[in-house]
C-alpha cells in the first residue's frame, strides 16, 4: 500500500471510527495505529470524550460519579453541550496541533456519535448538529456496523460493570439509530464495514480502504 507521506507530513490526516458500543471501534483503533506505526507515520490515537478537563467530567456523569444538586440526572441538554464542548476543545488544543505536525490522528468516535447518542437523549438531532457546527470534519469515517444484540452480547462478555449507554434494549436501539442517521450522509467521506466479520479481516479492509484518499 502506497500513502503519499508528502501530503500526511505537510497535511496530517484525520480518521474517525463510529459504531455502537461493542463494535469493535477501540480494537480496530488500536490495530490501525499499529500497522501505520509499523510503515513508519507519525501516529496520535485518542478518544471521545476525551481525557481532557471536560471530557474527564463526561465521563463521571455517565459513571454516575456526578450528579445534579437535587440528586437527579444531569440535563441531557446539559449532557450534548459538553459533549459539543469536549469536542471543539479536543479539536483545538490535541488534534489539529497533531495534524499540522505531520500526524495521522485516529479518533475513537466522533461528531456522528453525538447526532445518534445526544441526539436521542434530546430528541433533537437538529439542535445537536447545530451545537456541534464548528466540529474539525474527519478526512474518512469508519463506520462498523454490527447488530445489536451482537453488540450487547460483547459488551456484556467483556465489561464488569455497565454504563447508562451499555444497557440490551438501548445498544440495540442506538444500532438502529446510527443506521437511520447515517442514511442522511451518503455523499460524505463514510466507509461503511460489516462488524460481524473476523477481526483482522475488518482491519485488512480498513487498511485498504485508504488508498481512495489520494
């Protein structure tokens, strides 16, 4: 496989991975980064939400670690706003500084997963994609479709504990929901891969896949 490095030193490059949970888009992350180490690029995996101030406290609301002074949830208006936040922030201050230093940066998850998660929780895809308007636009999406009760049936193999996203009946919706939204962006630079094949076959795919970039 041919990259022309001379574009990736002086552009960066900038990929994204979707798919509901259990995909499988942190283990085609990973092995992604391993192959273009290998070929020698400059390589910066990173994830949403990110290990950042806001992302950090993403996370602990979705622990259930913090929680609204009359003990109920947090907003879920709240929620999409930090997430919006988290992004712009992480954009801002760890992807495109990578990117204009030659990097290939690989994003677990991205603007699509606010549209399918935020977008839900709000019941307003509209205003979700409104808030995330000046979100960095990836050069290709990955996205890993699998089955939802194949999702699950990973998650709750390979997880202890369980998140309020982690549930059966919701990754089975979410599947569905990344489906449907993603019918909206056929013309966009999205490479859609079957989630229930064989792990390094995906990852051969997704290798290839690259080529069309250039």
């Amino acid at each position: 496989m041919e990259f022309k490095r001379e574009y990736i030193e002086e552009n960066g490059l900038f990929l994204v991975f979707e798919g509901t949970d259990g995909a499988g888009t942190t283990t085609q992350c990973k092995l992604l980064k391993n192959n273009l180490v290998k070929k020698g690029y400059k390589v910066l995996l990173t994830s949403e939400p990110s290990t950042e101030f806001i992302g950090t406290t993403i996370r602990q609301i979705l622990n259930g670690r913090i929680i609204s002074k009359n003990s109920e949830p947090i907003d879920a208006k709240t929620i999409a706003l930090l997430f919006a936040a988290d992004r712009l922030d992480h954009s801002q201050n760890i992807i495109i500084p990578a990117l204009k230093k030659g990097y290939i940066v690989i994003s677990d998850r991205y603007k699509l997963s606010s549209l399918v998660y935020q977008g839900k929780f709000t019941n307003d895809e509209s205003w979700v994609e409104l808030i995330n308007k000046y979100a960095l636009e990836p050069d290709m999406t990955f996205f890993i479709d699998i089955d939802g009760e194949k999702a699950f049936e990973r998650i709750s193999k390979n997880r202890p504990t369980l998140d309020i996203f982690e549930k059966r009946e919701f990754v089975i919706d979410m599947a569905n929901r990344y489906r449907e939204i993603l019918k909206k962006y056929k013309n966009t630079k999205i490479f859609m891969i079957d989630g229930s094949l064989n792990i390094n076959d995906i990852n051969k795919m997704i290798f290839n896949s690259l080529r069309s970039l250039f």
